[in-house]
C-alpha cells in the first residue's frame, strides 16, 4: 500500500454492533465509527440486507441510465433537507466528490472566487483541498485552484469584508470536525445566510462529516440554526452506514440550474448498491428514533465526562455524537494509544483534543465505559509523554 496513511495502528478483520475486531482476536469499543462513517455501527441487519439483495438484483448501471434506487434516494435527501420545490440532488461517492461539485457550483454563478474558513476541512482533491483550511495538506501541492479567500473563523465582521460582487459562495462546516470538532457562536450561519444574500453569493455547507443524524437533527445546521435555508449542502461519510456515496443537494430551481447537462458526471456515484445502503441507513435512522437517540446519547456522554471533575480535562465540545474532549495538556496523540491498548478507538484531530464519533446505535453503557477509563487513560498518556 502506499505510505499516505503512515504506519496504521490495527490491522482490523471483524465488526459487530460498535465493535471492531483486530487480526489478532482482540475486540475494540468503536468511538470513531469510521470517522463519523458508520452511522449503524458494523454488521448492523437492515444495512446487510439491503446490500446483499441490491448485489444479487444490480450492481452498476453508469449514469447514462437512473435506477429507482437513485430517484428514491434523491428524494429522500430533499426531504429530510427541508429542501424547496426544484431542488435537486448530485449523487456521487465522497465528501471531496461532494465539495467538489459545490466547488464547480460556485463557480457557475459567473464570480471567480470562494471564501472558506480558517480550520475547515473539505477534502483532498485538487479542488477539495484548495477550499481546505491547513497549509501542510496544500503547500506539496501548489499551485492550487486561485480564488480562494480565507477568513477567520466566527468572525461575522472578517466574513462580511470578505464577501464582495466576485464572491460565488462561502463553504461553511456547521461544526470543524477536523479542527477538533469546534462549533461556531449562536448566530454566526444565520450571519453567514444574511450576508451571502445580501451580496448575491451562494451559502453552501459542508455537512459530510456533520450530516445525516450526527448531531441529533438530519444536518448540522438543522441543529445549530433551526430555519435557515442555504443554497446547498454536501454530504457523504455517514449516509451510507460504511458504503461509500455522497451528494450535493441544491435548494431551489435558480440554483439547481446552474450546473446544467455535461457540466459535471461521475461514473459510480449514485450507482444502485450505494443508494440501497443509503436508503437502508435513512429508513433505520427514521424508524429506530436515533435522531432522539443521538441527542441523548450525547448530552449524557458530556455530562459524564464533566462529572469526573479531572483537571486534566477541561470540557467538551460538539453536538450530538460528536464530540470532542478536551484536554488541559498537549497529550491527545498519546491518549489515542492508551485508548487503543485499553481496548478504545478514538483519535486526535489536534494536541488538545480527541474526537469521539461513535456510530449512531451506541448506549449509555458502552459510552460509560470508556468515560470510566478516561482518568487512568489519562494517566497512560502523561506516562507516554514523559517517556
């Protein structure tokens, strides 16, 4: 395999429920869930079903032809989207396909430029990447697609300067995952919606990490800014329970019409196994309450986390079941380690912070588990420090 992962900590061969199990036998409790991906944990029925029965009907058309699949689930996401008559759905099979698309979206609207945030994360393709807020990822590649703006971020006034007659859009994550799961001042997307309209530039949102149930609502922004309306959303990781597909959702007719036939394609995206998943994942979601559950789930882990009353920790952040926690010291790299060793999966978006995603299905008692091992964790890792 190619080095561009690094030296990878497990070598996993089995999943069920919000387990993982390495090649060695040893079992794991999921707090990552493929980085926000398996929205139904491993091996869950309703997605294995749906998958098998798709594999055994049609795999793969090319999208010179649709499925009823691909119709059902473009409907689905304008649905649970709030989206208004003549939206429109883009299928494909990533976040960065996703960003990508929004990316080209904006350009179409005939100005050249995009703002974005400092922190935000969306993707690693040559586009992806140009919206993406941290140099290290962008230095080995420049030069990068031009027209990029960055400005600070929850910062209305920066945001406001920034937004002229040659802005196309603003790309906001409701909640930086990758900056270590940090959520933005009451108010500041209702700001970001009020100035893209008042400059006649798009809002777009990059809900791939924060979308479907991950934070209690279907999209972040739902949670965050209940009644706002953006001109679109991306979304991809956990839509598909652990199969890839993604989208951009565009709201309304003006704006769906910007990208037009031969503008834009994808070969595998919104191919009929990919859809089936997805279909599998929302109709779980739905029927099984986890929206309320995810809610639930979530205060009770942070208020845990702040009953141990460990100086070492200094709070948590996120909504839903994303989370991060934080830490006093510099030691989250060496707190995923302990973690792993003590039979937890978590990771560390910065120094300061781990981040927990775990898949939607959690209890409080397996949440509890690892909030019972988090001080002596925190013990493992000082010692890992200092070693």
């Amino acid at each position: 395999m190619m080095g561009v992962f690094g030296e990878p900590g497990l070598v996993l061969t089995e999943g069920d429920g919000c387990y993982v199990t390495d090649a060695d036998g040893r079992r794991y409790l999921d707090l990552l869930g493929g980085i926000a991906v398996n929205s139904l944990g491993h091996g869950h029925p309703a997605l294995v079903a749906a998958v098998q029965e798709q594999a055994a009907r049609l795999i793969h058309t090319s999208n010179l032809f649709t499925t009823p699949g691909q119709v059902a689930l473009g409907e689905r996401l304008l649905e649970i989207a709030g989206a208004p008559e003549g939206s429109r759905v883009f299928l494909c099979n990533t976040g960065s396909e996703a960003n990508e698309a929004a990316f080209k979206l904006a350009r179409r609207t005939g100005r050249p430029d995009v703002v974005v945030l400092e922190g935000g994360f969306h993707g690693r393709t040559m586009g992806a990447i140009s919206l993406t807020s941290k140099e290290a990822y962008r230095a080995p590649f420049e030069p990068l697609v031009p027209g990029v703006r960055r400005v600070p971020y929850d910062d209305v006034e920066a945001l406001r300067d920034a937004v002229d007659e040659s802005v196309g859009a603003v790309l906001v994550e409701p909640i930086q995952g990758e900056a270590g799961v940090v959520v933005p001042s009451q108010g500041y997307l209702e700001a970001a919606r009020r100035i893209t309209r008042d400059a006649g530039a798009l809002l777009i949102l990059d809900e791939v990490q924060t979308g479907i149930a991950r934070t209690g609502e279907w999209f972040g922004f739902q949670t965050l800014a209940p009644g706002l309306v953006p001109d679109a959303v991306t979304v991809a990781k956990g839509l598909g329970g652990g199969v890839p597909v993604g989208g951009l959702i565009t709201f309304g007719p003006e704006v769906s019409g910007l990208l037009t036939a031969g503008q834009h394609g994808t070969t595998f995206g919104g191919n009929p196994l990919a859809c089936a998943a997805a279909l599998a994942v929302l109709d779980t979601i739905a029927g099984d309450g986890l929206l309320t559950h995810v809610v639930r789930r979530g205060e009770h882990i942070a208020a845990r986390i702040d009953a141990l009353g460990d100086a070492r920790v200094t709070g948590t952040r996120g909504r839903g079941l994303l989370r991060a926690v934080l830490l006093r010291d510099a030691v989250a790299p060496q707190l995923v380690v302990a973690a792993r060793e003590a039979g937890f999966v978590v990771n560390a978006p910065t120094a300061n912070a781990v981040r927990l995603a775990p898949p939607l299905v959690i209890s409080d008692a397996e949440l509890d588990t690892f909030v019972d091992a988090l001080p002596t964790l925190l013990d493992r890792a000082g010692e890992k420090e200092t070693s």
